[in-house]
C-alpha cells in the first residue's frame, strides 16, 4: 500500500489507545499537502511541550519512526515528571510497533489478494 488513510489510522489508534493505558493524547491528523487521504499519528505527553510524529519511513514503507518536535525553551523536570515522560515515550515506541504490525499485516493481505487475482485470471486455481 503506498499510503495509510486518515481512516485507517484512526481505526488502528482506536484499537491500540483501547488496550493501553496512556496519559498522552494522541490523534489523527490528516496531512497538508497531499491530495490522498493521508493521516499523521500525534502524539502528545502531558505535562511537556512537545509532540512526537508518527509515520511511515517512507512512502510505501511498513516500517514507522517517531520524530519528535524542537521546543524553543528548556524543559526542567523533577524525577517523578521524567519518569511518568518516560512511561510516555514507552507507549510510544508501542504504538509505533504496533502501528508497523499493523502495517505489514494489511500488506501482506493484499500481496495474498493480488497473488490469489493473478493466479485466477491465469486459469490456474488460486494458491491458498
């Protein structure tokens, strides 16, 4: 798939905020300056000025990365904000895991269904 859908995105943050327990808000955004229904995953620890993106490596890719955004001014922290901080980059680094699981599971499906199409417009039975 060479992109990701707002929908579908959706749908995925859906199901991982559903089973994990975050205090960070995260959403779907779509995305300027594409003509496509492209969404961008954000992430937004609470309690820090920051949001971390998260999206395909590249166009096309399964593999997702987190960029995480410059603040113009020092952020100072005692232990305990650095450690719930912490707990957020976690479930962030799980959701970009599962956001890529996610991702190589619908590929995969449609590299199955374009097999199984090829095969039968062949005259061949689909292999299974």
């Amino acid at each position: 798939m060479p992109y990701r859908t707002h929908t579908l995105l959706s749908r995925w943050v859906a199901e991982f905020t559903a089973a994990h327990t975050t205090s960070s808000t995260i959403e779907v955004l779509r995305q300027d300056g594409f003509d496509e229904d492209t969404g961008l995953v954000v992430l937004r620890p609470r309690g820090i000025d920051t949001e971390l993106y998260l999206e395909p490596a590249s166009a096309g890719a399964s593999r997702f990365v987190i960029t995480l955004t410059r603040t113009d001014v020092d952020i100072t922290v005692d232990s305990l904000e650095l450690l719930l901080l912490s707990e957020e980059l976690k479930t962030a680094s799980l959701l970009c895991d599962f956001l890529e699981s996610k991702s190589r599971e619908r590929d995969e499906l449609h590299r199955s269904a374009v097999t199984r199409t090829e095969d039968t417009s062949r005259g061949r039975p689909a292999l299974r």
